[in-house]
C-alpha cells in the first residue's frame, strides 16, 4: 500500500480530540488569504504515492438485471413506477463487457478502480442463504482482471442498490434489522474477496439514502411523505456501519491488511451575508449534511448540536453504548463531492438562507478542520455534461481540471491530507434520478451499439496525462521571465478620452481682489465690483485641467499617453469647415504639455464603442462618402496637430463582432485613406507614424491535443482580426479561410476588393497596434450551457480554474496573440496598445490590477526576448476610472483623486524597464532630453503667484489690484 496511509493507525484516537464547529474557521480564513495570489492556478505536483482512481456504481454500469441468477434491486422496481421512462436493465452492460471496462483503465493509467457489488447479484433476496455463485465469480473475474492490470481496487458495498426483498419485507433501511442483516452480508464478501481487496466503503452516500431515498422519494425506493423517516433511517445506517466495522477490525484486518470507511457526500455553501449569523448558517448546512453522519464516526459518536437543536425529538438519540461504538470506525474519511449532491440534490431548506457553491478545496480545508485532520481519500469528484454529448466533452474536462487543482491546493497551500482522488464515472451509465439525460464518464458508450462500445473522452486523454505527470508540473513557460526590455521600449498608459474643458479656467472668476498685506496677506473681495472682460486669447496655461491631468500621467512614468479625439465633436457636421477650433486649441495645448513632460502623445482619430461610438451627425459608415469625410477629418487633424503628434492611429478596434462586413469595408478604406493623405502629404514635413489598432483577445482551442479544436479557433482569429488585420498587414483581401468558409455558407455577404481598393488599403501601416484583454476558450462541440456561435459552428467557454473579474484573467494569452502576430505579419513592428482589467472602483489596493499587469507584462517579456517578436512597446489600460471607470491606474473619491496600489507598480516595472535579474548590473539608457515648451512656465512643477496690475474707473480712485492664483495638483498619497 502507498505510503500516504503510513500514519492511519492513530485516526481511532487522534479523532477524539476533535474540537466541535473547528471548521466554522474556515470561511474567514479563506477570506484573508491574498487576492488574487491565491486563486491563481498552482503548477505543482503530487505527492508521491498518490492514488489516482477513477469509479462505478453497480446499478449505472452493470445491466443484466435479471440474469444469471441475479435478484431485483429496489431500483428496478422503482425503475418501472411513476412517470419514469428509462431504466438501467442494460446500463453500460459491463456485466457482459469486463474487458473493454479493464482496458479503458489501463488506458488511462489509474492506480485504483472503485467500483460496487450488486447485493441482489451476490444475495438475490438480501441474505446467505440465497447465495448465487454466478454472481460472485463476475466479481472474481473483475478482480483478477484488476489484479494483471496492477489496479487496485476500492470496493463499495453498498451503493443505493439494495435487494428488493429486503424492502419488501422489511421496509428496507428503516428497520432495524437490517443492521445484522448488513453485517452478514458483508462478512461474506470480507471472506469471499477480502484477500484482493485493501480498500472498503461500506455505504456510498447516506445522506442520500436517507433523505432522498425515504424522504423527497427522489431516489429509490422512492418513500415520501414521512418527514421523520429519513433521520431513523440514517440513525440505522450509521449502526450498520460501525457493525461492519467492527467485523472487519475484528477478524480481518489482522490479516487482511485493509481499510475501511463510509463515503460521505457534501455540498458547499458561502454565507449570504458577512456577519457571525451567516457563518454558523453555513456550518448548519454542512451538518445536516456531512456532519450528520461525519461528527458521529469521526468526533464523539453523536450528531451535531445544531441538528439535535433543530430537530429535537424527530432526531433519534445515541446510547453512552452506541455512541462509543460507532465513534472511529472509520480508517479514514471518504469524501463525495460534485453532480450526484451538489446543485442538484440540496434543497433551500437545508443551505439555510445561505448561497450554494463549487468549492472542493474550502470543503476540503473544512473537513480537516472540523474533523482533526483525517486523511481524505476522495472517492467521487466530477461534473456531467449533457446527454446529447458524445466524445468531445470539454466542460466535463474542466470541472476535472477545477477539482484537481483545488485537492492539489489543499495539499500544498493548505497542509490539507489529501491522499487520493477519484474522477467519476469511468463510463456513460443510467443516471439515477437523471437517468440518461446526463453522461459522466470519462468514455462514451453508445447506448445505441449491440456491444455498447466504449471511447475515451476529451476529458479521459486530459485525465490520463494528469495521472502520467502526477499534478501539473511547472513547465518552463510558467515561470516568470527575468531580463529588460531594450532601452528605446516604449512605456504607455492609454484612456478612451481626456477631460477637456472650452473655457480658460484660470480666469473664470471675475471678481476683483486687493491684497490685505496688514492681515497675513488675504485676498478681500471688492464688493459690486468686477473685472471687465478678458478679450485676450486664450492661452494655454489658462487651462487648469490640462496640468491635472498631466500631473497625473506623469507620474505614472510613462514615455507615450494614448487617447482618443471625438469626430463628431472635432467636426459636428462632416464637413472640416466647420471644425471646432477651440476643441483643435486645446487638444493642441494638450500635446504641448505632454511633450513638455517629456510624454509622447498617441492620438486616436475614432474609437469604435459599439452604441457610443461618434460620428459626425446623420452619418454613418454605410454611406458612400464617410471614408471621404473621415480623410478629410484626418488631415484636419493631421494639419492642426501633426506639429505635436508623431504617433496616430486611425481606427481603434473597429474589429468588433457587432460591426457589419459592409461596415468594416469602409472603414478600411477609410483608414487606407488617411493613411496615404499621411503619407504624401504630411510625413516628409513631421516624420510620425500612422497605423489602426485591432482587438486581438486570444482564442485557445479547449483541447490543445485535439486538431478538431485547433481549427476552430484558427477560424475565430481569422473571423475577428485577420478580417482587418490581412487587407492591410497582408495580402490586400480578407483571409482565404474566411472567404471560404462564408462560400461554404452560400453567404455573400463578405464584400470584394476590386483592384483599385486592394492597392489602396494593402501596406497602409507603419506599426500594428493592438488591445489585448482577456482570453477564450474555442471548440467546435455543441453544449447549451456555453455561448454557441453558430454562423462559425464553435463553442465558446472557459476553463474554471482561471481567474474571473469579470473577464478571464490568463497572462499566457497575450504572449500567443503576440506570436501569432509575428507569425501571419513576421516584419511588423507591434505595440500594446492597451491592456488592462476591470475591477472594483471602491477597491484602491488594486491587487488584481497588480496581479494583472505583473503578469500581462512579463508575458510580454518572453514574447520579445524567447520568440522574437518584434514588440516596441506596451501600454497599460487605463488611467483614471473617471474616463474608464473600473480600469484606473487612478480612482476617484468625490472630487478628490486616489493613486491606487498598481500605479505604483507600474511605474516600478517602467523604472526598471522589465524585470531585471537579481544582482545584475543595471542597465544603462541615455537619459531622456527634455523639450523646449513656449508658453509653458506657467506650468512648471511649482507654486505660482502671478501679478496683475490693472486700473479700473469704478467711482474710485486708481486701484491697484492684484490676481493671487495658485496651480496645484491634487492627488491623495495612497
């Protein structure tokens, strides 16, 4: 046996000291645990010994019900009552398909097979005399078979199966009988396969039995209407049970060498609310659940306070007697957990006000604590999919996934005792209450096959390359990277727009002031008395909010500041004669500052925002002439800026799903427009550089070792950025793939290129920029649960071990839209042009946007230094939560700014221009020159105190008056 059960011996002892409601520690301590550090997925091993095993039940796989000899289960009977229309006379037929059962086993490399025996197959009436050899000898035969495959078993004796005869003559497990009619039947098997078999699970799943069974009658026997049966008949489980127990610890153990327990199910549950209330709801929850039959075997013999307070006298009580014997007789704690109890079999009643939830690993870290660190074997864990699915079943292999990593967690991160884990099911069978509407297992059986053939699974291949690496090992692409990018990297920070204000601000106020200099030199008012109107042009310093805000991106450390200019603002009719100068002005005024502070402006002329983007008024881009318009609005802005802006992109992510390919048409010309209107006319005089800027979120096939996957999302990538990114970066015409799969379609909607088009577009860039945000997952099997596209036949979905606010946060993503540039556009330059993710506003210690953006840039790293792709800059995404509410660098409180906890990060990496190696020496850059500014002092980092002397004939004599204004920045140390 593996050396995960060295110590077991002492769990009959060490399970007394056990404190009651140890485990209600276990929701603030997860509370307190950093975020989002902690969530992110772990790339660890197992430990050695590890036993991976995959499961069945009896009744789901087995089929012939009624023959060689074998007796009528209660769900056979149950079966052909009521309104059900499906039974598991057949099943999976692993009764006639041993072999193909064993094969599928060793293909997937388990070390242990758990699996039940059919008490009507062994005893068809329920007790020794009806004794029927052919039965014992089908579960001789799969024994032996495990023992050539080197699979050790794991054996149930008891899951939900019982002998019809026993129910009818006895009302099953409510009488008390059944204790001693239990225990005979399960000293037979200790006798017939105990020298095979190390492992034992008496019941699988009281709760169930009990509640569902002979109470709700939602599985058989299917006994209703009896509010206080089921917690007699959980009384009289749990004593046949420890009888069991005691037999085996008796007069097998000593050479038998195995153990034994009871398989207990559970939910999890959160609290609603964040009081002390909640917290002992949850904990009721879970003891009327697990710890209705957990406390007893593994504290003080007896039920949970809360249950007993609840239900007084409808809960049966334990003798001193009967307590003392049922306490302990477990070797370790059998752990259920997934589809069979969770969200489907826990009613309101029993989450007491409190929200259900998937957590293996807080269940995991509740049961250590609650009963004094067991070692925990989970004995089923998994999820289902529809029954409509066949081989492909991604979602299932990602609940796999989810659960795996959380044990592992709980391992490692949690000191938890984890010492095994069973994927469930091995195969497709009869679903219980669900009967076949669900599939859970690991292969495919087709029901509509004579032989009932088995395939693996998606998630079979993903299971079995988890068991050959035992967990999952870092690999060298999960470690961070260390090194610097070149010196000449461009650092950015990008917002959809600035705060722009029309009027001079400095001198909005027209009052007139004279300098008290005898009382500590306060401005007093002239009463009735204004200053004339100013009639000088405005100046540039006269807007306070342009040193706001560029205070504040300086000091994010930034070289480029990227935002965007509104058309239909700049040019509200179309037409550039009626531009809006003063809007030009400060967008001008703008720049210089940038420049002044040593930040290169990145300007956008129009910013796609699905229903909010701004096109001059009655246009849109269907009409023939916008691109015409849009030219001209770009040499408008190419003349009235180009002076201060050397970097513009013209469309930003016009890529959008929601945009037409008519649409999309014109927007292309519209960008190639401006862009040779940039190139003939106003490159050799300002020298700056012109591109468009794509959305470019990764699309990662759900099964990276499934070609049918693969495809798919190469087809979503074309559909989303080669659709803009090829006219331009490429050939000069949209993907081959895309036209030929909407020619597959009979669809005509994708517009041609003539001649004159595919020259005017084709080499219309000077860089690719593009935004980057999240990832998804691609693959071409159908499950209603995820969003289905169906004009490109794929899935999307995502895998439930990645971090979610609310988009998926994966790093790794941005490195394979970087290559993927590099591998369709191999001699363009590539900037960032926007990355950042949405969080809580309220939330100044912005740990997820540290996380982020950490991580995003470190990817970013091995793009550039591991794969060569030509990345020159990267630009965080956004700066204030005022423009980009969620996505700020800084937040807002009132009127007040806040520099949250990521700004300063940023700004570190920015300092050091990457990630440099510990030790090394640092790395040498020239240092930046700053620009000559006219007209800026007035803006210069300092206090200013500015006189103005004027003389006003108001009935006084000549005064002389002085103007006290004061420029600061307002930020909030953080």
């Amino acid at each position: 046996m593996s050396g995960c059960w060295t110590v077991l011996a002492v769990v009959v002892v060490a399970c007394v000291s056990a404190k009651p409601n140890a485990g209600l520690r276990t929701w603030t301590r997860f509370d307190k645990l950093p975020y989002p550090g902690d969530k992110a997925f772990l790339y660890h091993v197992f430990p050695p010994g590890f036993m991976w095993a995959v499961g069945t039940a009896a009744y789901q796989v087995e089929g012939a019900f009624d023959k060689d000899g074998k007796g009528l289960s209660i769900w056979d009977t149950f079966t052909r009552g009521g309104n059900r229309v499906a039974t598991g006379d057949v099943g999976s037929d692993s009764y006639h398909n041993v072999a193909a059962d064993v094969r599928a086993i060793r293909q997937l490399g388990v070390s242990h097979y758990r699996f039940s025996l059919s008490w009507a197959r062994i005893f068809p009436n329920g007790t020794r005399g009806s004794y029927n050899r052919a039965g014992v000898e089908y579960y001789r035969a799969l024994l032996r078979r495990l023992k050539e495959a080197r699979v050790e078993p794991v054996v149930t004796l008891y899951h939900w199966d019982l002998p019809e005869s026993l129910q009818q003559s006895l009302g099953g497990w409510s009488s008390p009988h059944m204790v001693d009619i239990f225990r005979d039947y399960a000293d037979f098997c200790f006798q017939a396969f105990g020298d095979d078999v190390k492992l034992w699970i008496t019941i699988d799943n009281p709760f169930v039995v009990a509640r569902h069974g002979y109470g709700t009658g939602v599985v058989a026997p299917g006994i209703k209407n009896h509010p206080d049966l089921p917690f007699r008949v959980g009384h009289i489980l749990l004593k046949a049970h420890a009888a069991v127990w005691h037999l085996y610890d008796r007069h097998y153990r000593p050479r038998q060498h195995g153990r034994l327990s009871m398989a207990l199910a559970s939910h999890w549950v959160r609290p609603s609310r964040a009081s002390l209330e909640s917290l002992r709801e949850c904990q009721c929850s879970l003891d009327h659940v697990l710890g209705w039959f957990a406390r007893p075997l593994f504290t003080d013999g007896d039920y949970p306070a809360c249950m007993k307070e609840r239900l007084g006298a409808r809960l049966p009580a334990f003798s001193q007697d009967e307590r003392a014997a049922i306490r302990g007789t477990a070797d370790f704690f059998a752990l259920s957990h997934g589809a069979a109890l969770s969200f489907q079999l826990i009613n309101d009643s029993l989450k007491f006000g409190q929200q259900e939830d998937l957590d293996l690993r807080m269940l995991l870290y509740w049961v250590n604590a609650e009963y004094d660190k067991p070692h925990i074997f989970v004995v089923q864990s998994g999820w289902y999919v529809l029954g409509s699915t066949k081989t492909k079943d991604p979602k299932h292999m990602y609940y796999l996934k989810r659960f795996i990593a959380e044990a592992l967690k709980a391992i490692v991160m949690d000191g938890v005792k984890v010492v095994g884990y069973t994927a469930w099911s091995l195969i497709d069978g009869f679903e219980w209450h669900r009967e076949y509407g669900i599939r859970r297992g690991l292969y495919y059986v087709d029901f509509n096959t004579p032989d009932l053939k088995r395939e693996p699974k998606t998630s079979a291949t993903f299971y079995r390359k988890v068991i050959q690496r035992n967990g999952f090992p870092e690999l060298p692409e999960n470690r961070p990277a260390q090194g610097v990018f070149p010196c000449d990297f461009v650092w950015g920070v990008s917002a959809n727009s600035i705060q722009v204000e029309t009027t001079a601000s400095q001198f909005a106020d027209p009052r007139v002031y004279v300098w008290n200099i005898s009382n500590q030199g306060e401005l007093v008012p002239v009463g009735g008395v204004v200053a004339p109107p100013d009639q000088q042009h405005p100046h540039c310093a006269h807007y306070v909010s342009i040193r706001q805000q560029v205070d504040e991106i300086q000091a994010v450390g930034v070289t480029h500041f990227h935002f965007s200019l509104n058309w239909s603002s700049v040019v509200p009719t179309g037409e550039v004669g009626g531009a809006n100068r003063t809007l030009l002005e400060y967008y001008r005024c703008f720049c210089t500052h940038l420049l002044h502070a040593n930040i290169t402006p990145v300007i956008t002329l129009w910013h796609h925002t699905r229903l909010r983007s701004s096109l001059p008024h009655a246009h849109t881009w269907l009409h023939r002439d916008t691109p015409d318009l849009f030219c001209a609005y770009a040499r408008l802005c190419f003349r009235e800026l180009g002076e201060q802006v050397k970097m513009w992109i013209t469309l930003n992510e016009p890529n959008d799903e929601m945009v037409s390919y008519q649409e999309a048409h014109q927007m292309l010309r519209a960008h190639a427009l401006a862009w040779r209107a940039y190139d003939r006319d106003f490159r050799p005089a300002q020298g700056g550089q012109v591109s468009l800027a794509l959305h470019l979120d990764w699309m990662e096939p759900a099964s990276s070792f499934s070609r049918e996957d693969v495809e798919p999302a190469q087809r979503v990538l074309d559909f989303r950025v080669g659709w803009f990114a090829e006219p331009v970066f490429g050939s000069g015409d949209y993907p081959a793939g895309m036209r030929s799969w909407l020619r597959q379609l009979n669809s005509l909607e994708l517009p041609a290129f003539n001649r004159d088009d595919q020259l005017l577009v084709r080499g219309t860039y000077d860089f690719l920029a593009i935004s980057h945000f999240s990832t998804k997952l691609v693959t071409h099997a159908k499950e209603d649960s995820y969003t289905y596209t169906a004009m490109l036949e794929v899935q999307h979905m995502i895998d439930t071990t990645w971090i979610m606010s609310p988009r998926p946060v994966v790093p790794w993503g941005l490195r394979k839209a970087l290559n993927w540039v590099k591998e369709h556009y191999p001699d363009v330059s590539v900037y960032v042009m926007a990355n950042g993710v949405q969080e809580d506003p309220a939330r100044f210690k912005d740990s997820l946007r540290v996380f982020y953006l950490y991580n995003y840039i470190n990817e970013a790293l091995k793009a550039f230094t591991v794969d060569g792709v030509q990345l020159k800059g990267y630009f965080a995404y956004a700066l204030s939560d005022q423009r980009d509410p969620g996505f700020g660098l800084y937040g807002h409180v009132q009127q007040e700014v806040v520099v949250k906890a990521s700004l300063d990060n940023y700004h570190n990496i920015i300092q050091h221009n990457g990630f440099p190696v510990p030790g090394a020496a640092a790395q040498s850059c020239p240092g930046a020159v700053a620009r000559a500014c006219a007209g800026c002092g007035p803006l210069l980092k300092r206090p200013l105190v500015g006189f103005l002397a004027l003389v006003v004939s108001v009935g006084l004599a000549s005064l002389g008056l002085v103007l006290y204004y004061t420029t600061r920045r307002r930020r909030d140390a953080y």
